[in-house]
C-alpha cells in the first residue's frame, strides 16, 4: 500500500518514477548508442549540429557563466556550497532538479537497495521535502547540525544507506563509531558525494558494509555515479566529460588531465565544455553483464579534512563549508579555510570580488564560527600562486 501510495504521490509532484523509468531504458545502451543521444540533445537543446562544431568551442570557467538565468523555461535557483572554493548562483531547469534526485536513487539501486531499505540522507538545511521522501523510504537530515537528536533518529531508523557529503558522513559516522553502534554501522553502505574520498575512505570503509563513490558539480548534477561493481559510471545520459591537458587537448584514455563538463539539458544556465578545476582519468570498463562504460577515477577535487579534538565545540568537516557561499557569495570570488585548532583559531583566505569589497563584510562568517567551533577567525588575502601548492586541493585545511 505504501509504494502504490509513493506511485500516486510522485505521478502528481517530482515524476522521479518517470525519470527512473526513462534511465532503464539508457541504462542499456552502448557507448556508441549514447554518444549519438549525446549529439542529438546538443542539436536540440543547444543548437551545436556537429561534433567538430562542438569541439571547436572554447573552455569555459566560472567568470564565462552568466548572472542571469535566460528567460523562457521554469528553473530552479540555488547557491554552490562553494566547493570548488568559487561560490556561485546557478539556474537549471525544474526537470533537471527533478532528474538529478532519480539519478540518486538509481545509484541506490545499482548499489543493492531494495525499495524497503532505508536510506539516511544528509542534506544542507532543514529538509522540506520530508513528506515526500518518507514514502519512499527515505529519511533526510540536516547535516549542518549532526547531534544526539541526529544519532538517536539514525539508530531508531537502522537505515542501510548514507548519502551525502563527504564530510558530514563521516561526521556522522565517526559519532557512531565513538559511541559503539558497530553492529549498526557494519550493515551501512555509503555513497560519498561532493568532495574527495581521500583518506576518509580509508579510515570509514572498514567499519561498513560498502563505500562508494559519486562524482558531481553544482554546475551540472551528477557527472558520474555508483556502478555498483566500485566505479564511479559517466553518466552520459546527463552531460558530456572530457578529460582535456592544460592546452585544452584531449588526453589519451587512462591518462591525468583537467575534468571538462557540459550538460546539454541546461538552457537557463548554459555549463558547455566548462571546466571545473578537478583534475582526473577517464577509461573504458565492462561490467560483470557485459555492458561497457565510461569511468571516471583518480580524481584531484576538493578535499575537507576532518578533526575532532577537545579544541573544538563540534567536529571541523563539511559543515565548516556550508555557510560560506550563503553568507560572503557577494564579498568573494575564492576561499579557502586554514584551522588551527591549539591556538584555537580559524583563518579565512579570500579573494574579494571587486575593490568594493572588504574584511569587515566576512564578520558575520566568524561570529558563525565562534559560536559553532568556539574558535576565533583571521582574514587573509588569497595569493592565487601560492594558495594551490599550499592546501593541494584541500578547502579547508587542518594543520
């Protein structure tokens, strides 16, 4: 009763079931067969005829998007985190938003979920959505506040999936390791979203029963997703991936090279052959059916490191991460965060968005900080030739 109930909801609000149906059928066909389907959502969302007409374009970055949503389709409007380190406003369509969530729930079905498993998923700010998700099962969660109340609707639930990012789950996860509910967390698979898995995977997958990882932007959802065999699936039903050198050429297969994205379904905010900064390989894999695939691996994204210590009022992770784009999105165009927990003491590095701009207009983030971490904030300015080879790809930064 309760799934015929989720069909009836759904068929009159986000039409998930719909998408996921529709993703069935894409699921099963070749390489070739998508890159056609790729070509002809270029001619008709995008007005590009050819492939040679496509790659004629240039790359594009976070200056070349507009700040305005074209006129003439219903969108919906949200801020990046900021986890490129570049808060930003972007628009896509309504159906887009709608399509980016059963691409979640497909990569939950890939990864074993049947539809009576529970999944936890942490979102950024209070869910609105909640009455919609219970009926299928899932059960989100603000991530910005992890607390007992949190860990006690996590243990009343036994869910066997997390979803989210990176640095929340393993906020979450770390609180129920402390507190011993191994049994618990051993039946738990995870899927990783937002940021890079590097060490936290280490530490986190012996503890679970799965670790997987997606791959996405706030520019264009979900670039790859959980295979269900350990990859991370292109999903080219969504967009286009090349993996191009740093003069704009495409790289052999299996080799390093700067991740390059464009997601022909977006008319409103137009993301074509953007690049986003992340760096990583691209190869050719078939599956235990047979079925061969883009993956993308190796990626060098973004990084939050995690610390836990008597320093702090609450753990250093994710949730440092949120609040940056909501608050300074006009002040800056880059960030990156240094903490210090011994000398009780964060540093914020920007690079302002005009001369307009100043120091005092970040006090708000640090009073935010002194009230959640109970560590005081510097200000610095961000010296672009320095900043990379010092936090390595790392937003925020533990030393």
């Amino acid at each position: 009763m309760k799934n015929i109930i989720y069909h009836i909801i759904d068929f009159f609000t986000f039409k998930q079931i719909k998408y996921l149906r529709i993703f069935d059928k894409l699921d099963k066909l070749s390489i070739d067969e998508l890159t056609l389907f790729q070509l002809n959502k270029l001619k008709n969302n995008l007005k590009i005829y050819s492939w040679d007409d496509f790659y004629k374009l240039p790359i594009t970055t976070k200056k070349d998007l507009p700040e305005r949503p074209n006129a003439g389709r219903e969108y919906h409007q949200h801020e990046t985190s900021g986890s490129t380190g570049e808060p930003r406003v972007i628009w896509v369509p309504k159906e887009t938003w709608y399509r980016k969530d059963a691409i979640f729930t497909r990569s939950w079905n890939r990864m074993g979920r049947k539809p009576s498993d529970k999944v936890f998923r942490l979102m950024a700010g209070e869910p609105e959505y909640a009455w919609y998700d219970r009926w299928r099962n899932v059960f989100p969660s603000n991530y910005r506040k992890i607390d007992e109340d949190t860990i006690n609707q996590f243990l009343k639930i036994k869910p066997k999936f997390i979803h989210g990012p990176g640095g929340a789950i393993r906020q979450l996860c770390e609180k129920l390791i402390s507190k011993g509910h191994l049994d618990i967390l051993s039946k738990v698979n995870i899927e990783w979203c937002s940021e890079s898995a590097n060490g936290h995977k280490e530490r986190l997958e012996k503890f679970v029963n799965s670790f997987h990882q997606q791959y996405g932007l706030a520019e264009l959802p979900t670039v790859g997703s959980p295979d269900g065999e350990g990859n991370c699936r292109v999903v080219m039903e969504q967009g286009i991936v090349e993996i191009l050198d740093d003069d704009g050429n495409k790289v052999k297969e299996g080799e390093e090279g700067y991740i390059v994205v464009t997601d022909f379904n977006n008319t409103v905010t137009p993301i074509i052959r953007y690049k986003c900064g992340d760096r990583g390989k691209i190869k050719k894999y078939k599956n235990k059916d047979g079925l061969e695939y883009y993956i993308i691996y190796d990626i060098i994204g973004r990084g939050v490191d995690f610390y836990d210590g008597p320093e702090v009022k609450k753990p250093i992770g994710w949730s440092i991460v949120s609040p940056i784009s909501h608050i300074l999105g006009d002040v800056i165009s880059k960030w990156r965060v240094e903490v210090d927990p011994k000398n009780k003491k964060v540093i914020l590095y920007v690079k302002f968005i005009n001369e307009a701009s100043n120091f005092d207009q970040l006090k708000d983030y640090g009073s935010w900080i002194k009230e959640n971490y109970g560590l005081d904030t510097d200000y610095k300015i961000l010296e672009e030739e320095k900043y990379d080879i010092y936090f390595k790809n790392k937003l925020v930064k533990v030393i």
